[in-house]
C-alpha cells in the first residue's frame, strides 16, 4: 500500500524541482567515452564464431544487457543507461565505432563536442576491440562491396551521403504492445511460432527473439536488485520509499503489461535503451506519448495512486534520462549531422483512428515537462481543424514565449499524403515522427527513415557544365548550357543529372540495406514490429508490415532562386549571356560583384509569395520525386522523398561552386523548405504562402520549414493569437510543417563568444533541436545568418 503521506510530503520538499535538480547535474557533467558495450560485443562475437548471424546478434545484445554496469543515480525515478557513465556515449565496433579512432587522442580537446575518455580505455580499443572488427565492420564490407563510383560520390561529400553506415534508427517502437502485453507474452508467442515451423531461417528468428526479449527482461530484474539493494543503505525514508517501488516496478516491467503510470513510463524506457543498444542511438523514437500513456495515467489519478504534478515530475524525469544519451561521432559526421541529439522523437495531438481529437490531460503534462527539461526529446504537435482551442493556445504561448521550442506538423495534409502511397486511413491518422521530421506508423513501420541526403545545388551545378565538377565527369553528360535555348533546356539537364545521381544513391543504399540485413539484423526491434513474428523475418529483411525508405532532398530554395535568376536575367530581360554568367560563376564572381548583386537583387526570391521563383521550388520538388518513384528498396518498399537537411546544407554547401542565385562558393544551402538565408523579405507570411505552394504529396517522408524571430516578437495575449492565426493559416493553405526560433541574433552572438554562460539554449536547427553550443561554429554561423523577423 502507498504511503500517500511520505509520497506527498517528498513531492513537496523535491516535487517539482527535482527536475532542475536533475537537470542542472546533467549539464554540470562532462561527456565521456564508454567502451564497456564496445568490449561486450567484441567479447560475444568471438564466443559465437561460426553460430548463425541472428543467433550471434541476439547473443550479442543478451551479452551487453547481462554485464553492463547497472547504476542508479540519485533522485532518479526513472532508471536504466545505455553506458556505465551517467553522461555517456558507447561505441558501436561493428558500425562506425572506428572512425573515432583518430580522434581518440584528442577528444579531450575537440572542438565543438569533447569528451573525456581514459588512456586504458583507448590502448584497449586499439589493442583489443577495433583489431577484431577489421574488414568485419559494416564500412569495411561496404567498401569491398561497393562499385567504386557509388563509393567515390558518397565519400566525397559533396553529391549525396548514405547514413545508413551506423545502423537504421529511424523507427517509432511499438511500445503499446509492450504496455498492453509485456516482453513474456512476445516469448510466448515466438515459441508457438517455432514449435510450428520447419524452416530453419524462421526457426532462427524466433529463437533469437526469445534470447532478447528474455534479456531485456533480465535487464529489468538487475536494476530492480541494484534499487533493492540500495534501499537497503538509504537513510532517507522518502528516497527509501522511492527505491523500493523503483524495485517493484522494475521487476513487473518490461515483462509484464504495466499497470501504472510509472510502470508504463518504466516499461518505454527500457524497451527505448534497449533498442538503442541493439541498433544504435539515434532517431528511434517514443511516438505519440500522450496516446500511450493517458489509459495509465487517467486511473491512476482516479484512484488516488498519483496527482497532477506527480505525474509531470515522472515526465520530466523520463525527459531528462532521454537527453542523457548522446552519441559519440567523429569531425566528419559531426559536421554532416550537428550538435549530439540522439534524435529521440515524441509528438502529441492529432486524431485517433475515428478521427476524433485525442488530446487529453497527458497532452498538457508532456508540454510543461518539456518546457522543465527544455533539453530532448525532439518534441512536436499533430495539428488538425478541431484540435483543442485551449491545448493550441498553451502550445503556441509557449513557443512565442521561447519556454520551450515545438514542431507542428499538420494532419490535414500529412494524413492525405501517406494515404496516397498505400497507407490505409485507419494507420495514417495513427501517424507518428521518428528523428528529424520523418513519417512513420507506430509499431507497424520499418522504414530507414534517413537513408541518406542528395545535393539539389550540386545537380544543378553539374547541369550548368555538361556534368563535370574541376575537370572530372561526375555526372551525365548534358547538353552545353551555352546552346541552351529556353528555360526547359536547362530543367531538363537538371533532370537528367538528379536522375542519374538519384540512380546511383539508390544503388548504394540498396546494397547497403542488404548488408546490414545480412551482417546486423535486429531481433529485438522485429519482436515489436507488426508482421515480423508472423512472417518470420527480421525487420532488415521486410518482416514489418510497411517498408518505405526514405531519403531527402537539400537546398530546394537555393536551386529554385538560381533558375528564377536565370529565368529573368538570362531568357526574358537578356540582361546577362549564359556566357558572363558561366564565366562569373567559374571565377566564384571575382571582379563581378555588380553581377552578383544583380543576381541576388534583380532576381526573385523563394519566401516572398513570388509565383515567378515559387513555381521553381514546386517544380524542384516534382524533379526529385519523378527521379525516385520507380525504385524498390532491399526490403520491397518504395523510396519516400523528404526535404530537410539535419546539418548536411553547411558542409553540402562548403563543397558546391557559385550559383545562379548570387551565392558564392561554399556558403550554406538553404535549409528543408525554408527560403534562402536572409531572402526572406516579406515578412513571415509571404514565406508561408510561398511554402504552402510545394505538393507535400510528392514528400511523405516530411519536410521542415524553419522561421526565425526575434524575441517579443508575438507579445502577450493578443501575440500569442496571432501567431495561432499564422500557424493555422498557412496550414489551411496546404502546408506540412513549421518550426520557430524565437532567441534573437544578439543571443545567439553572445552564446558563440561565451558558450559556458549558455550551456541549455536549445535552437531548432533544421528539423530538430539541439544546444547551440554543441553546433559547429560554421553551423552556428548559418543559424545566424538565417532571415530574422523583428
């Protein structure tokens, strides 16, 4: 029985501020490397020579899970780590692990982004672990699998990365199986499979889903012995009280269907870090949480088990122990994917499967305990027509009060656009966001949902010289852009280049698929997807029930401007020869500043409500969907367009020439849909209406659209309606998404200059959040430079 008294009493005492507590810890720690996962799988993999490849990969998690140091810190509610360190990251050998091993010696030092790591930590890794995996790791197969021109663009950087070198991520887990069911019935059921199967690949399967399911549980019972016997030794009897229903709890969850509203959040959170482990940590994701956890939640309190604010007080604490997993990444990555977000998405709002607003007492809990966290996870709101006046209200308050930094996504747009590719309606108003932006049905998609990202600059670059870049054929070969007659000469090499590099990143994403699938599948991710236990096969190999991969498009504006400006200036007003301008362009505009300045003057600008420049980005989108469509993917799923970029628009941009738009060589491309960096200058509706013209039918894999304020922009209440307005009228328009910053320039000046006075200011930076500290300062640099509303 609950002692309410002592429970009540503690809330009072840590309640609501056990969260700061939590969170000033987290950000007084330093970052360090774990090697325990690392020598774990290392470990495993030489146990099991010989054994078949799921059997090794569900032995290799079980090892982990049985020998990873369990800790318990103090305050937590909410237990269980993916590393020994409270603030840690692990490394992942038979992926990218070793790319960090040059930067091993100064990681200290990095940076943005160092981390401590111990010397006998590092001569082990050398030694001992990255030895082992040569030409075992995933991009070492790769690139003696690979044809080399693949293999040659994609190192590069410069036309297209492939992300998929550190596993999928990119999933929302199906945790409503784990809460309504618990991890012994999924055993149950993969037994009944087996005694009834006589192939030996499917027998294979569920023998490996039993082995991971079964040491998730295990996990669980280590953690409810260590709070056990902490208890033990606790000489505060609230904290004493807390620890031994931490041990209850732990023991019922994940095994058992959770009963409780800490239960529930218990039961996500293991299943969460366990799959993190399994594949690795980025972009798996929770999915609608208030949907998951109202039915836990609303009896609860009925009952007198829990109150309001000790309902948000778990919130805040399962918020906090999200954000204290990061990943380790070495320059390279880092710069392609900024900041040290694992990408863990959870989204609230939206419709049920009737078509009814689902939003409930929860949905209000996790916007104040984001608003307490203000770290991760990547938080959004399903936005629809009879979404609930006072819920929009409290969301956009927040966001115009900069106490916390949303996405909003639109269903009257979104569920349309996954109902076009076969999703039935039922499953697309059960939508969810995985990662940055990425579509997903909870529990019942296996999608790759960030496959990899194409360079619409580079295209356009290679189609302005007949597909070559510094002497060398990259591309197709194309007609002379100085024979070009009309604009449709141009956008047809434009084509003819994004379908020829769209050919060649599919190629090596499906042999990439193929290699994972082969080398790394994931039999505790399959256990929860729907369709894998019946079909007897791995998510990697298309158990799941929708297999989509999707992969995005970057710097929709900046190609849109560069054809508008030569559209105008070239074809219609014969201002500048396709001569000068190829010339300006291959000098980067040296003793053509006039010229540029006609460009970037003279020209339209995507963002300003100019149909003239706006038809381009429209038709930008449909080039790149019509280069995609035909492709299947290693698992049968069609390949799904998005337009956003993570990071990916600074170093894309680092390694594309001058364009048509004024821009010179390596400076940003624009950002998802967002307009070119300081183009905007119409103010915010005009880039609305702009973004509202794109058919976001053609992008179910999500797009971002990022607006810039500044501080009080929106004041008080009157403010906080209009922006309401302004959220609801561009997504009555047609659009998909939007996202907001309101610092201010002079912020995020001043957080450059001294980071360590701005240590938990969070940006929304391209479909994602992350602390502006943690960017790189050229990533830093473009978030200033971005059109800022005052």
């Amino acid at each position: 029985m609950v002692n309410r008294s002592t429970v009540n009493e503690r809330m009072q005492t840590i309640g609501i501020s056990r969260s700061e507590k939590l969170k000033t810890r987290l950000l007084s720690l330093s970052r360090e490397v774990c090697i325990e996962r690392a020598g774990l799988v290392t470990e495993s993999y030489q146990e099991t020579e010989g054994e078949p490849v799921p059997i090794r990969r569900a032995k290799a998690l079980r090892k982990i899970l049985s020998n990873l140091p369990v800790n318990i810190w103090s305050d937590e509610l909410i237990v269980g780590n993916i590393t020994s360190r409270e603030l840690g990251a692990g490394i992942y050998p038979e992926t990218i692990g070793g790319w960090i091993d040059g930067e091993l010696d100064e990681l200290k030092e990095r940076v943005p982004n160092p981390f401590l790591v111990k010397t006998e930590e590092v001569e082990k890794l050398r030694k001992e672990i990255f030895p082992y995996w040569e030409g075992k790791n995933i991009p070492d197969i790769v690139d003696s699998l690979w044809p080399k021109d693949v293999s040659d663009i994609h190192f590069s950087g410069q036309a297209f990365v492939i992300t998929e070198f550190a596993g999928f991520g990119h999933i929302v887990l199906n945790h409503q199986k784990v809460l309504s069911t618990g991890l012994a019935e999924v055993i149950k059921q993969a037994d009944e499979y087996l005694s009834e199967s006589g192939d030996l690949e499917k027998r294979n399967f569920y023998k490996a889903v039993k082995i991971v399911c079964q040491a998730v549980i295990d996990f669980a019972n280590r953690y409810a012995e260590k709070a056990e016997t902490l208890s033990l030794g606790e000489k505060d009897e609230g904290r004493r009280k807390e620890l031994k229903d931490i041990a209850r709890i732990c023991s019922r969850v994940p095994a058992k269907p959770a009963e409780t509203f800490q239960e529930a959040l218990q039961a996500i959170y293991f299943t969460q870090i366990a799959a993190q482990i399994e594949d690795y940590e980025a972009s798996i994701s929770i999915g609608r949480i208030d949907r998951l956890l109202y039915p836990f939640y609303k009896p609860d309190v009925e009952k007198g088990k829990i109150s309001r604010e000790e309902a948000q007080t778990l919130l805040e604490c399962f918020f906090l122990k999200l954000s204290s997993v990061i990943p380790l990444w070495n320059y390279f990555t880092t710069i392609y994917f900024g900041g040290l977000p694992v990408y863990t998405n959870v989204v609230v709002g939206g419709l049920d499967e009737k078509g009814n607003d689902v939003t409930n007492e929860v949905s209000y809990l996790a916007l104040e305990a984001r608003k307490k966290s203000h770290t991760q996870p990547n938080f959004g709101v399903r936005i629809h027509e009879n979404i609930s006046p006072e819920f929009l209200e409290q969301v956009c308050r927040a966001v115009v009060s900069a106490e916390t930094n949303v996405y909003f996504y639109n269903d009257g747009i979104t569920i349309p656009a996954l109902m076009s590719k076969g999703i039935p309606r039922e499953d697309a108003l059960n939508y969810a966001l995985n990662g940055c932006v990425e579509l997903g049905i909870p529990g019942k998609s296996f999608t790759s949902g960030d496959g990899g990202l194409l360079n619409l600059a580079f295209c356009l670059e290679l189609a302005l010289n007949r597909g070559m870049k510094g002497g060398e054929k990259i591309g197709v070969e194309t007609k002379d852009p100085r024979e070009f007659e009309t604009m449709e000469d141009l956008m047809n090499s434009l084509r003819d280049q994004v379908n020829f590099l769209a050919s060649k990143f599919i190629e090596g994403i499906n042999s990439m698929d193929k290699i994972l699938a082969e080398q790394r599948p994931l039999p505790f991710i399959s256990s929860l997807t729907e369709g894998c236990l019946k079909n007897g096969k791995d998510v990697t190999q298309g158990g799941a029930i929708y297999n989509s991969s999707g992969i995005q498009v970057v710097g929709v504006a900046t190609v849109a401007d560069s054809l508008a400006a030569i559209d105008r200036l070239v074809f219609k007003e014969k201002r500048i020869s396709m001569e000068t301008l190829l010339d300006a362009l291959a000098n980067d505009f040296e003793g053509k500043e006039n010229l540029r300045q006609s460009l970037k003057v003279k020209a339209p600008k995507y963002g300003n409500d100019d149909d003239e420049v706006d038809q381009y980005a429209r038709r930008c989108v449909e080039i790149w969907y019509d280069a995609i469509r035909g492709y299947r993917n290693y698992r049968g799923g069609e390949f799904w367009g998005g337009i956003y970029s993570a990071t990916t628009h600074v170093p894309f941009g680092l390694q594309t020439e001058a364009l048509p738009n004024g821009r010179k060589a390596g400076e940003p491309l624009s950002v998802g849909i967002s307009a070119s960096q300081g183009m905007a200058n119409s103010g915010p509706t005009a880039v609305l209406r702009s973004a509202s013209k794109i058919d976001y039918k053609l992008t179910p894999n999500g797009v971002a659209l990022n607006l810039e304020f500044s501080p009080g922009y929106f004041k008080g209440k009157e403010g906080t309606e209009n922006f309401c307005a302004l959220l609801k009228g561009f997504f009555s328009l047609g659009g998909m998404h939007m996202q907001c910053n309101f610092i201010g320039r002079e912020t995020l000046l001043a957080a450059k200059k001294n980071p360590e006075k701005y240590e938990d200011l969070m940006v929304r930076v391209a479909g994602f959040s992350a602390a502006f500290v943690d960017l790189d300062p050229a990533v830093q640099d473009e978030i200033i430079s971005r059109t800022e509303f005052s």
